[in-house]
C-alpha cells in the first residue's frame, strides 16, 4: 500500500512522473495481486492502466473540466512474478475537446512487455476539486 488515496494506494502504486503529455507509475507485485491460480490478476494492470491514463488526462485537461474513463482494453502479454516491479506509462494517442484516447504499456523489470492497453477518457465540463490538482502538482518530475 501507498500513501495515495482509493485504488492506486490499494495497489501499491508509485508515481515516478507525472505531466500532460505522459505518466510513469511503478508496482511491485505481491500476493495481493495473484489470482486464485497464483499468477498476477489481470484486473491489476486494468486498474492500473485506467488510473495511469486518467491522471494524464486530467493533467493534459487541466482545470477545464473533470476525465472519466470510457473504455478500457487491456491485453495481457507475458506473465510478471511476486515480487517484479512492473512500470506503466501512458502517452496520448489523441487529445480532443470531447475525448481523448491513451497508449498504455506496461513492462517487467527487464523491459519487456507485460500488458499493453488503450484507456478512452470523457472530458466533462465540470468544476475539477482543487484537492485532486494540488495531489499532483507537486509530481510533475522525471524521476526514474
């Protein structure tokens, strides 16, 4: 678990970099994320994608309005192990008034693919909480 709030603290996921035109997040696999079959859940690298193309998206929206999710299409790859951080990053495949659409992929610790998704995201006209900007203002390095 992480200090970061709802799912991505459940998860145990770190933000390496946040802006808005990509976002790097890491997670170390634990047994809180196999399946009943002892490998890594598929609904991990889901989460994770959705959560990852979200904040990019509310980066890149700004104070414009609020993103939601719309769809999210994830195939899974190669299997990671307990204990294999794997790293997300997402970056922009388009960026519109109405929607935008994101790249998602994910790889183990030696580079290779993981997962691979797409997220569509809604862009609402809504007032954006204050809270959730300040959240990751303060995250837009490039830290590795």
């Amino acid at each position: 678990m992480t200090s970061n709030p709802g799912l991505d603290g459940i998860l145990g996921v770190e933000h390496v970099e946040v802006g808005p035109d990509k976002v790097v997040v890491r997670v170390t696999l634990g047994e809180q994320h196999l399946q009943p079959f002892g490998i890594p859940h598929g609904g991990v690298y889901c989460a994770v994608h959705e959560s990852t193309a979200s904040i990019a998206g509310q980066m890149w929206l700004g104070t414009k309005g609020v993103v939601v999710g719309t769809n999210n299409s994830t195939d899974f790859i190669r299997q990671a192990k307990v204990g294999d951080t794997v790293t997300t990053t997402a970056t922009p495949i388009h960026r519109g008034r109405t929607q935008q659409l994101w790249h998602l992929d994910t790889v183990g610790p030696d580079g290779r693919l993981v997962a691979q998704g797409q997220v569509r995201l809604a862009n609402l006209e809504q007032e954006v909480p204050s809270e959730a900007i300040a959240m990751f203002a303060g995250r837009t390095s490039t830290a590795s």
